[in-house]
C-alpha cells in the first residue's frame, strides 16, 4: 500500500506551531517523508506558512519531501491585502487562499457548530464577503487577481467561499488567465 504514497503531493497540511492544537509538522513530515511523499503544502489559517516552509525546505534534517509555504487571505493575515500576497510570494509562497475562517459563508456555519477548535483567539472573525451588496466583486479583489495573473507558479484556492461567490469569482479569474487552481 505504501507505493501508492510514492510521489504524492498532499497540498492541504495543517500542523503546528498553530492557534489550534494540531499534531507536530516534523512529526507527520517525518512519516510523509518515510513514505516517499515528493511534496507537501502547508496551510494556516491565521499566519503565513512560507518562513516555516523554507526554514524547514533548508534545514539539514534528512527530508526530503518538498514543503510548500501558503497565504490564507484571512484577518489575522490581513484579508484581501495585496501587500500581504507580495510579501508571501516574495517569501516563496506556492499557493494563495481566498478567505476560510474569516469568510462570511464560514462565519455563518459557524453559528450553527458548536466547537471550531480556533485555540484561544478572543477576537471575533469580521466576516469577510468578496462581493458587493449588488453582486458584483469587491474591489478588493481585482488587484489580487491582476497579481496572481503575473505570477502563474502560485496556486489558487477559494477558501471557504460560498456558491454565490465561486459563481461570481472564478468566471472572472478564469477570463483573466487564472490557471492553476486547487
């Protein structure tokens, strides 16, 4: 069964240091590596990965498996901020989220969870929505969306938008030559 894990590219990774407690990133590394992994992507929903990606990617530890550094375009990373997108490519970031914990859609179901498990945060998210009461996009996006046309090594992800929002945002990244999508 291990040779199928040969290769893989897992782009989805949440680990620790994080605001929710998550198991070790050198110890399921440890074992992805052992697997023969070729990558992984690390995702967090409240600080960039990409210093811990590279730090990791440089460290003479024995792995192997490629570590991907992201940017989740939520509050805590200062949400649809082109500047904070410049820096993380700068930093070597692979992929780029649209909101998640601080997308308006996923705010909402929260209130119908009782536990997200966001560690100990005392800050309520300020729901995050990438279209205009009219429907149409928030300005905030098209600069984000121009940048990530310029750049067609970095991924994009669409977070925890909703369906009305995916309806509205991904025709549009796609007439602007959006390519690579996760």
């Amino acid at each position: 069964m291990r040779e199928l894990l040969n290769g893989l590219v897992d782009m989805h990774i949440h680990g620790s240091p994080a605001v929710a407690p998550r198991m070790e990133t050198w110890e399921f590394l440890r074992e992805m590596d052992e697997a023969g992994y070729r990558g992984i992507g690390l995702k967090e929903h409240f600080i960039p990965t990409t210093g811990l990606a590279s730090l990791i990617n440089r460290s003479p530890c024995g792995i192997h498996t490629e570590v991907a550094g992201s940017l989740v375009l939520n509050n805590a990373c200062g949400g649809l901020n082109l500047t904070v997108v410049d820096a993380a490519w700068a930093m070597g970031a692979k992929v780029i989220y649209l909101p998640t914990v601080s997308a308006k859609n996923h705010c909402d179901y929260l209130k119908t969870v009782s536990n997200f498990g966001g560690g100990s945060l005392t800050i309520p998210e300020k729901p995050i929505r990438i279209l205009k009461e009219d429907g149409s996009l928030t300005d905030a996006v098209y600069p984000i969306v121009d940048y990530l046309k310029d750049r067609p090594e970095l991924v994009l992800s669409m977070g925890h938008l909703s369906a009305e929002e995916i309806d509205v945002f991904l025709p549009f990244a796609l007439s602007q030559g959006i390519k690579k999508w996760l």
